[in-house]
C-alpha cells in the first residue's frame, strides 16, 4: 500500500474571509505527483458544491438597466456586488434573503436577513449607497450547485418579470496551484517525489474539508473499478422461422431469375433475406424483371426485403 505524508505547512484568512492553505505531500514515487495534483486540482476547481446568489428583485425595478432614484450605483453595479458575495447555504432548497434600507446609508453583505440556512461569509462586502430621503428593497435569490450556471435565457418568459437573474459561479474554490520537487533517493536508485499544493477558497469552506471532499470523490469514481468483473454475455442463437427455411425451388421462379440467384450462391429464402432490392438488382443479368418477381414470390409467404441497403 502505498504510503506518504500529509503536512499543512501554512493557513491565512484575507480580509475577505478568503482562506489558503499550502499542503506538502510525500514521498511518491516518480510520476505519482503529477497523476495526484491533476486530478485534485480538476475536481478542486469544478467538481465541488457551492452556494451563490441566482437572482435579485428590486423594488421598483423591471430590467438589468434601470437606475435608482437616490441610489449612487444603477442596478448592474448592484448586480454584480451580489454576484461577488460569499454565501454558505446548508439548505438543498432555495433559500431568500431581504433588506429593506433608508438612506442616508452604506448598504453592507452583513445588512442582508437570512434565515439561519444561509451564512454571509464577507458581511464587508459592499452593496449599493442610498441617499437621504430615498430607500432600498431588495430580494437576493441563494441555491447550491456545481461549477458555473449562465442565466438561461430562454426561460425568461416564464419568470417573473422583476427577478433580475444572475449567472451564478457556485464553485467555492477559487484556485489551485501545485509545484512538484524532486526529495531524496529512496533504495534502489529511484527518485522520490513531493507535491506542494496551495489551495484558496473563498470563505464558505476551508482549504482542509474542500481537499478532504475532492479525494472522496476521487474514491467514489475509482472504487468502482477496483471490484470490476468482467462477464460475458452470451448471445442467444436465433431460431430460423419455417419460412426462412424453404429452398428456392419452391418459390416457382422463372428459369431465368432461379440460375442467377443459383450463380450467386442463394440457395433459400433465408439466403434471400439479406438482399435489399438494389442489392438484386446488382447481381449478374438480374434485371429490375426478375427483382420484381422475386419481391412478389415472397410477399406470398409473408417475407418483405427492404429497397435499400440503408432502409
């Protein structure tokens, strides 16, 4: 089995409550980094859930370029400060989040009310600016998902016409990077070797449990192939049908038509069954006469041949 070592050598939290973890790993063997840091850094990037705001109604608003009166940002800056924020949503359900300000104010992340589903992970983050005199509503729309969803615009007929839909990014990991270095000769000669990967996450899990969960999806997708038995599969044989036995003799072809099928080595009907009606019509001084006939004299015994070879 094989066997190395997992360090954490480093952790820092941003200001943004983004975290990065650096892991060592090792020793490999040589090539094993490479096949280790590929897989993990794919499912890494776009193979884990995430949370992310889908849509936002604004009161007041019917389109993407509307503006707010006493309100600095039009609504795609506001838009894109609630594509930015970092959201962990334990719920499989839609869950909705509410703010409703009055200027003079500084609209925040942290302003916004959820239920205790849906943790705002950067409540810094700003949102829009109102001025004295005039309010803000809105409505933020969180799901979970994987990767990247666009907003699909074929169903914008369907929704409401206020819900401003957003192209939703639920991938919480936002890079990946890992360098490979050459460790000391094991026995034998070979070179051992460390992977040294830097995770950055955007807040709403850490490096640790996103590594954790990328290798047990790794596990889930191999497991499978480490118990394969391969079975074959026996082809049960195809009994002929009575018709399909019958010898050509008893069609009662005209001579002509009988010796070409003869010369062509079709000595049933069965034979006769895998001829489309261009194929007999290439057979040697067969002529579209004889095909004719032939169709006809197994259509009395209930057997079509198709036109073409692609029918």
């Amino acid at each position: 089995m094989l066997q190395y070592q997992i360090d954490r050598t480093d952790h820092q939290t941003a200001e943004d409550r983004s975290q990065t973890g650096v892991f060592l790993i090792g020793p490999l063997e040589r090539g094993q980094a490479t096949t280790l840091g590929n897989s993990l850094r794919r499912v890494l990037m776009g193979g884990l859930e995430g949370s992310a705001v889908t849509a936002v109604r604004i009161a007041g608003v019917n389109h993407e370029y509307a503006t707010i009166p006493g309100v600095r940002e039009d609504v795609l800056d506001i838009l894109l400060n609630c594509k930015q924020l970092s959201v962990n949503s334990r719920s499989e359900e839609l869950e909705i989040g509410r703010l409703v300000v009055t200027g003079p104010a500084e609209v925040k992340a942290r302003d916004l009310q959820f239920s205790s589903q849906v943790q705002v992970v950067d409540g810094n983050k700003p949102i829009a600016t109102v001025h004295e005199g005039h309010s803000l509503e809105l409505e933020l729309h969180v799901e979970r998902g994987i990767g990247y969803r666009p907003v699909d615009r074929r169903n914008e007929e369907t929704s409401a016409i206020d819900l401003l839909q957003i192209d939703a990014v639920f991938m919480p990991v936002r890079r990946v990077n890992f360098t490979i270095d050459e460790t000391a000769v094991a026995e034998g000669g070979s070179t051992r070797e460390r992977l040294r990967m830097e995770v950055v996450t955007d807040g709403s899990t850490s490096p640790d449990d996103a590594i954790a969960e990328a290798a047990n999806q790794l596990i889930e997708l191999f497991q499978p192939l480490a118990t394969v038995t391969m079975v074959e599969e026996e082809t049960p044989e195809v009994e002929p049908t009575a018709e399909a036995q019958i010898p050509l003799e008893e069609l009662n072809l005209s001579v002509r038509a009988y010796n070409c099928l003869k010369r062509a080595q079709v000595n049933s009907v069965s034979d006769l069954m895998g001829f489309s009606y261009e194929d007999l019509l290439e057979i040697k001084n067969f002529g579209s006469k004889s095909a004719d006939e032939v169709i006809e004299a197994l259509e009395r015994i209930g057997i079509s041949i198709p036109q073409s070879r692609t029918s």
